[in-house]
C-alpha cells in the first residue's frame, strides 16, 4: 500500500479531486436538463383555469436607459392573453429615458411611471424602484425585469401557465443570452452552468429550504400576495441580488419557487464590452454564493479541474508515449501527464477487480494499451474522456 502511495503524487491527487468535484456537478447538470422544462401555451392542468385571463403588472427600474427602454415596454405591451400594465420607475436618468417614458405613457394608458423618490438610507437603488413599483402596481402577478429584457408576445401568459402548473409562488428564468464579444462568450453561458451544475433542483421542487433555490434577477415572476407577504424587497434592502434574495425570501415564509427554461420566451443583451462583463460579474460574485470561503473554494476547484487541464494540453508534444505491461505503464511524458498515468496504474493494480475474474476485468487490458497521449486527452475535462477515466479506475461511473 506504501508502494501505491508513493507512486501518486500530489498535484495526481489534487487533480484527481478537482476532476471529481466537477466529474459530480456534470452529473447533476445532466440530471437538472432534464428538469429545467420549458412550457407552451396548450399546457392543461387542474390547478387553473386555462381560460382566465390575468392580471400582470411588469416591474422595469430604469437607469440612463435611453439605448433600452422603448424596446423593452413595446415588447411588453404586444403580450397576447394577459390584462398587462407596465410600470416604470426612472432613477433619475440624466439622458433621454424621462422623455421616452413620457412619450410613451401619453400613447398608451397601460405604462405608468411612478414617482422617483429619494433614496433611503441603507437601500439599494435598485431594490428600492423595484420596492415602490411593488407597492403601486395592481397586478395579481408582479413581473419584475430589466430594460434590456426583450420579451415574446406569449411570454407573460407563458410564464403564468408554467407558474400555475407548477403549483409555485414565485418562478423564474435565465433569459436567452444575446452575446457580441469574446468575453462576453466566455463568460455569458457560465450563468447557466453554475445554474444547473450546483442547483439541487430535486430538493428545490421537494422542500421549502430557502438555500435550495435559485433565481435570475432579469426574469422574477411572483405573485404579489406572496411578495407583501415575504416583506417585498425591503427584505433585502441593500442587497444588488435580488435573484437570490427574493426567491430566498419567498420560502422562508412557506412559499415555493421553481425555475423553468424560459429562452424561447425572452431575450437580453446583458453587457456589451469586455469591461462591462468584468465588473458586472465582478460584483455580484461574491453575495451571489454568499461566502468568501465557499468563493475561493469554486475558484480552486475550477483552476485545476478546467484550466489547468488545457495548460497541460499544450505540453502534449512533449509525451513520447507509454509501455505497458501488466498493470504498470513506464511512460516519457511531461510530468502532469506521467503522474496520472501513474496513478491511474495504481489504482488499476490495486483495484478488487484486478485479481478477481468478473465482467469488468476487460477495463484493465483496455488500460493497458493507452498512449500517454490518451491521458493527456483526459486532462482536458471532455465528458466522454473523464466517464473513461473513471471506467479505467474501476470507479464505476
């Protein structure tokens, strides 16, 4: 056992449980696909009346959105199957979103702007729009979204059924992501990768545990009975994330939240420069997992399980291959691909089904024959790589 342990070392292990630890949030990824449904409009249930027609009040703050505005609130007036009001709450733009919204408002008796009102101490601003268009809107069901949000002309009856159906108080999506920029590339679809790989949707669905929910701040569907109830967004007054905090504040009063795949119903163009995407996410990483430690944690882990990887990826010219015999692989490799392909000898050497004669024992000669260069393909995290890596080391994934 000595001898095992001597031939893995640590940056072995270390990547061996980074691969791990994201081996498991691909498999909970996977399962939540599965969960994250879309709805339609045909969808029937006993838990309302397909033929009512309800009263939405869509809750837009609006900063020097002049580029945004008219857009958003048109998209939200041409809804089908919905009584719709709009409410505006202008925080003292300096560019031409004031004369917008009063153009706009003066065509159509649906928008209404309401009054700006000096910010409190201890609020966020936004928050604080979004608290008074809560308190004057007449809706049953409160939308609250950003400017930049466009929306399909069935997204609010939509997202009603998908509530209903679902027999929650409070659901929300991730809008399809419009991207222009290589940042924005990068780092754009990690919204739904964090979503989906790290969300217990099974217990969100099951419990009323406020930790197991999720939501996103551009699409937050909540019936208002519930929102007064939960304390509205006074609950996070100085809170910049109200994704996370108001389906949070939902439960906590017995309410229950879900989240739906909402891409065909709405749209947003978040950022537009490199420097936008940096500070935006920059600034909502932290209070978005809510602890610096559990932060520097999924920074780790994803150095060495995602990054890491390609860097070693770009040494493979360096791999002259191995021999194998037996369980034991001699290999002339640059040193992150040598020690994996020695510990994953290891494990095969040591493995109960190594010495046994059952059906998995045919794993082991497949492992026999593997270049290092094949090792070297595992280091780059592909799903169908690391689901051999695990069958090779007898770990039965």
């Amino acid at each position: 056992m000595n001898e095992v342990a001597a031939t893995i070392s640590a940056p072995a292990i270390v990547m061996a449980v980074s691969l791990a630890c994201c081996a498991v949030a691909a498999a909970l990824g996977f399962v939540n696909l599965r969960r994250y449904r879309r709805f339609n409009l045909n969808e029937r249930s006993d838990h309302f009346d397909s033929n009512e027609v309800p009263h939405i009040s869509v809750c837009i703050p609006a900063r020097n959105e002049e580029l945004n505005i008219e857009a958003c609130v048109r998209s939200v007036l041409a809804n089908r199957g919905v009584n719709v009001e709009v409410l505006v709450y202008d925080d003292d733009s300096t560019d031409g979103t004031p004369r917008i919204l009063a153009a706009i408002s003066a065509q159509d008796g649906r928008v209404r702007c309401v009054d700006t009102q000096t910010l409190p101490m201890d609020w966020n601003g936004k928050q604080w729009g979004c608290e008074r268009m809560g308190q004057a809107s007449q809706g049953e069901w409160l939308l609250f979204t950003d400017a930049d949000v466009r929306l399909s002309t069935d997204c609010l009856r939509t997202t009603w059924i998908a509530a209903n159906a679902s027999k929650c108080d409070l659901i929300s999506t991730v809008p399809r992501q419009i991207i222009g920029t290589w940042m924005e590339d990068a780092i754009i679809p990690l919204i739904h990768f964090v979503l989906l790989s790290y969300l217990p949707m099974g217990q969100m669905r099951t419990t009323t545990l406020p930790a197991a929910s999720a939501g996103c701040g551009q699409f937050l569907f909540v019936r208002k009975s519930m929102w007064i109830r939960s304390g509205g967004h006074a609950a996070f007054r100085q809170s910049m994330h109200d994704g996370i905090k108001l389906p949070r504040a939902v439960r906590s009063v017995g309410g229950r939240t879900d989240l739906f795949d909402g891409t065909q119903l709405a749209e947003c163009r978040m950022y537009r420069t490199a420097g936008q995407v940096w500070r935006g996410f920059a600034k909502n990483a932290y209070e978005g997992l809510g602890s610096f430690a559990l932060l520097l944690f999924i920074t780790v882990i994803h150095i060495v399980g995602h990054v890491l990887p390609c860097l070693g990826a770009v040494h493979r010219s360096n791999c002259n291959g191995c021999n194998c015999a037996g369980n034991r692989c001699h290999c002339n490799c640059n040193s992150s691909a040598h020690d994996l392909c020695k510990a994953i000898s290891a494990l095969l050497a040591n493995s109960p089904s190594a010495s046994t004669g059952d059906s998995s024992a045919h794993h082991h000669s497949v492992a026999q024959s593997v270049a290092c260069e094949d090792w070297a393909q595992i280091l780059e995290g592909s799903r169908s790589d690391f689901a051999r890596f695990c069958v090779l080391a007898d770990l039965n994934w």
